[in-house]
C-alpha cells in the first residue's frame, strides 16, 4: 500500500512540474502585444479596444491600479482628457473604462468615420504607386471595418466602385473601363480591387527592371576604363541627369533615343567613347547636340529640373564637363557665369527662341546693382560653427534666414504663425523663429552678436544676378571685404535686418568713382553696394514661356458645363448689382 501511493505522489509531482514549466515557458517566449496609442479617432477605438480587453484588462494577474496606470499610458488627445481627472487607483479604472467605452462604443460614429475616410481619399493627375495602392488598401479596409459592425455590404459593389474610379487619373481610368469583362452589367468591387493589385503590381515590376537594366549599364561602362585618357568614369557622374517625379519628365526619359556619339543603346554620360573625348571636344559636342550642360540631356530648352551638380567644384554643370568648364573659366580670369548667361553666341540664339529677351548692351558695358552682403559664422547645435552668406538690408524691419540654412543648422525654434510682408504688399507665411549666435568671419576682428531670425522657404533670388570679374582696384585688395566672393552669383542665406546694420556699420567710408560702388567699414568687414559696370557681351534675362503655358494647362479647366436659366439669371444679377472701383474696392447695391 506504502509503495502504490508513493508511485501515486511521484506521478502528481511529475504532471504539475511538467504544467508549470510548459506555462513559464510559454511566458517567456511569447512576444509582448504592443498596444498603439488610441487618439480618439472612432476608426481606431474597435482595434484599441479588442488590444487592450486582451492584454490589460482581461489579465487578472493585474490589479486594477496597474491597469489605470496602462490605460492612462495608452491614450492621448481627447481621449486622455476625458479621464485625466480621475487619480490611479482600482476603483476609478472600472470608471475610466465605462466612460471610453460609453464615448467610443458608438457604432454610427465608427461607421461615419470610416466611411468619410473612403470619401478623402485625394483625387490623382498622374498615374502613381502609391495613390493606387492607397485607394486599393482603403477600400479594403474600409469594407472589412464596416462589415464587423454588423452591416451587410453585399450589394454596395457598384457604388462604391463608381465613387472610386472619381479618384482615379484619367489613363488609369481608361485602362480599367477597357479590363472591364462585361461592361454592360453592374461593376463589381472584387473585380475592381483584382485591376489595381494587378496595376501597382506591374508599375513595381516595370520600375524594378529598370533599375536593374541602370545598374547593369553602369557595371557594364565601368569594367574596362581607358587610362591612357586619363578615363575616370564613375556612376557618380551620371548623378547630374535630371530626375523628376512628373509622369512626363519620365516618359521622355524613357523614350530617350540611342547615344549620339556612339549609336549604342546608352545615354550619353554612359558612353565611353564620349569619355575619351578631350575637355573641350566634349563640350562643343554637348553645344552641337543642344544638350544642358547639367543632365547632359535636351530638354527642349525648358529649366532643367536636376538638383544634381558637380562633384568637383558644386558648378551648374555635369562632372564629365568639369575640366572644359575649369580652362574656360580660368581664361575668363575667374568669370563664373551661369550656364544661361555665358557669352557663347549659339547657346544664347538657341535659348532665345523659347522666351522673351531683354538684352542690355550700352557699349560692352553691363551695369549691376551691387547689395551689401557678408559672409557670417552661425553656431551649430553641436557648438560648431557653419559659415553662411548675409544679405544687409536697412529696409527691412526683422531678420530672416531660410529653412534649407534652418535645417543645417539644427537648433531649437520656436513656433511662429505670423506672416510677413514685403514689397507690394506681398505676404509669406513664416515657418518659425530661431535664435542665432552670429560672428563675424574676418581674421582681423572678432564681433559677436545675437539675433532672433525668422524662418522663410526662400528670401531672394541669387546675388549678384550674375557673376563676373573682380573689381581691378589697388585699394580694394588692401582691405578685408565681408564677402571676398562679391562677384560670384550665389543663394543669400540670411538676411540681417536694419538693427543689425545700425549695429555692425563703423564711419569708415570711401567712394572710388562714379562707375564703382561705395566701399563702406562694418564690424564685419568692409561691404560694397552701389551700381557697377562691368565689360560683358550681353545680358540675357528669360521668361520661359512654355513654363508659363503647362502651368495655365495645369490649371485651365478643360470641362465646358452648359449653364442652367438660374446660373445664367445669377451672373446677371451679379453684374447689374456690382461694380469694381478704380481703388480696388467693390460697390455692391443694398439687398433691398
């Protein structure tokens, strides 16, 4: 008897070991439920709330002030406000719980929500990925949302096909009323989900293969380069080639014919042949070709859309142009003119047929308006400093710097919703106030100052409007100038307000001559402003007029709507009744 209920008692020993090591086990190689955090969007509360009965508050491993504790974690917004004046405790959880649930457990809300998502989804130009796979995973979601309320979505197919194909572009539209299997019964969603899977699918796999065949061709020109040329052709060259995200842009780029030089199935920055050329052979053939000096491609003589430059010197040119663009400029004597604005008479012929010109010329001389800039140390969030170009204007009332400089810098702003106001009454929308630590870049004083600056996307355009040769004066290289570079076109990054000028400005002052500018002492060095003549070919300045006309195509309305008798009595009603002044204002007559 003492042996059989020992057995017995070993068995029982066994089975429970066996059960409490299964479940510790269990404890700890199940991962852990994240629960998002719940906003009070009513989409987001049937998923919140299942997350958290399972984890929080169905565990009774849980006290019900741990619980609270979790809850209060987990929501934010609305939500958190209707519960953030109960205190953690297990009573008041129950509480919390029934008032969540009571605000979010509404169907109809849910239902609204969910449905005024599917309605907002944006309307598409161009055919993208990412939109039709938008509307694709909306659909979806939606339908399957609405569904676990309990309603019966059988029969919505048809109208809910016809609200989504509002939302389509016009070619992706097309091609789904041509995959349409019978287009004289009822449209059916399944079959409508089946054709944008199948078209995001094929955008994916087409723009795959092509960067597959890219990469090939770049592998393929770079095994075997030419050191007898010197040939140092890298995939980094190609970087300057234009790339944007319009469907058009691209469709040209796909269409692009074979290379000129060579005939081969290649770009041209991909042609080893065009490689070998000589420094200044590859730069004429660029000019035969009329092709931009930058993506080494013609754009028809629009604005060419690479962000892309140089990786030798950051110049407006392609880096297999860089040695050709470097003689030139040397025997220019340091001339760096933009590409749109060089003295070479074919380029300048071929771009003046795409816009209106104006061209100054008063004897070889070109006159310029010099404004007063200065180059600035701006401290980093990391104490280090970046060296910015500054504008000085007395006109302006506050100090601004862009958001690309912003950016670089990475200090701490703060919000700002003001808007700004410049010439014509112009207004722009500030995007924040930071404070600046600024010194000055001069190796002889070092003037300290601080500013608040306000946060622009852009201020001006480049300064001066275009570069050319350094002033020749004995007097001017004996003095430290705020900006030694005065003469180069480039971006202005800050822009130092009138305090600041009646802060940096010393009385040291001299005027050349009539033709020069007035060289004037600050605390950062000696600025220049005032006009300057200068002996250039001509200057060209371009209004692209096919620029002009996408953006009126862009915008026209191309939908003629035939008035109805109400629509056409209204406009004359409104043009009996109204009158527009000379001073701008409006005269409307009483409502009597």
């Amino acid at each position: 008897m003492y042996l059989k209920q020992e057995s017995i008692y070993n068995a029982a020993i066994k089975a429970i070991n066996k059960k409490m090591s299964s479940i510790s086990h269990r404890e700890h190689t199940t991962p852990k439920i994240e629960i998002p955090t719940f906003g009070g969007s009513y989409h987001q509360w049937t998923s919140f709330k299942d997350l958290f009965t399972e984890a929080v508050h169905s565990n009774p491993s849980l006290s019900g002030a741990q619980k609270m504790q979790f809850l209060k974690s987990k929501v934010k917004g609305e939500a958190e406000r209707l519960i953030q004046h109960l205190p953690i405790s297990s009573d008041n959880y129950i509480i919390s719980w029934d008032i969540l649930s009571h605000r979010y457990d509404n169907k109809r809300m849910i239902f609204t929500s969910h449905i005024n998502i599917l309605l907002n989804i944006p309307i598409s130009q161009q055919s993208s990925i990412n939109h039709i796979k938008r509307i694709h995973d909306t659909a979806l979601e939606t339908m399957n949302a609405i569904q676990n309320l309990g309603v019966d979505v059988t029969s919505w197919g048809p109208l809910i096909v016809h609200l989504l194909c509002q939302k389509l572009d016009s070619d992706t539209f097309s091609e789904y009323n041509a995959a349409i299997k019978q287009p004289r019964e009822l449209l059916e969603l399944n079959e409508f989900l089946a054709f944008l899977e199948g078209k995001f699918t094929s955008m994916e796999a087409s723009r795959r293969k092509q960067e597959i065949n890219h990469q090939k061709s770049f592998s393929s020109s770079n095994n075997k380069p030419s050191e007898s040329k010197n040939y140092h052709f890298k995939q980094s060259y190609s970087s300057n080639k234009a790339i944007s995200q319009s469907p058009s842009y691209r469709k040209l780029q796909n269409n692009r014919p074979n290379c000129p030089v060579c005939n081969d199935a290649h770009a041209i920055f991909n042609c080893k042949q065009f490689a070998d050329f000589s420094p200044m052979k590859k730069k004429q053939c660029v000019a035969n070709l009329n092709y931009c000096q930058n993506c080494l491609y013609d754009h028809k003589g629009k604005e060419c859309l690479s962000k892309k430059r140089c990786i030798e010197c950051n110049g407006f040119h392609n880096t297999l142009l860089h040695d050709s663009n470097s003689k030139e400029l040397s025997k220019q004597g340091g001339n760096l003119m933009p590409s749109t604005q060089q003295s070479n008479s074919r380029f300048n012929q071929e771009r003046v047929n795409h816009g209106n010109t104006h061209v100054t010329q008063e004897n070889n001389m070109m006159q310029e308006t010099l404004l007063s800039t200065a180059l600035l140390k701006v401290q980093k969030v990391d104490g280090t400093y970046l060296i910015l170009r500054a504008l000085i204007d007395q006109g302006s009332q506050m100090s601004l710097i862009t958001e690309n400089a912003a950016q670089q810098l990475g200090l701490k702003r703060s919000r700002c919703d003001g808007i700004i106001t410049g010439i014509g009454q112009t207004e722009n929308s500030c995007r924040g106030i930071m404070n600046l630590n600024c010194m000055s870049n001069s190796r002889i004083k070092r003037y300290q100052f601080n500013i608040d600056a306000y946060i622009m996307n852009n201020l001006t355009k480049y300064l001066p409007s275009y570069s050319f040769p350094k002033i020749v004066c004995t007097f001017l290289d004996n003095l430290e100038l705020a900006d030694p570079d005065y003469n180069i076109s480039r971006p202005i990054d800050i822009l130092l307000g009138a305090d600041v000028y009646s802060n940096i400005i010393l009385t040291g002052m001299c005027r050349l001559s009539e033709s020069l500018p007035l060289v004037q002492e600050t605390q950062l060095g000696w600025i220049l402003c005032g006009n300057i003549k200068t002996k250039l070919m001509c200057n060209v300045v371009q209004f692209d007029l096919d620029r002009v006309q996408q953006f009126w195509e862009i915008e026209n309305v191309t939908e003629e709507k035939s008035l109805s008798s109400e629509d056409q009595e209204c406009i004359q009603y409104y043009k009996a009744t109204t009158h527009r002044l000379d001073d701008g204002k409006y005269q409307v007559r009483l409502p009597l």
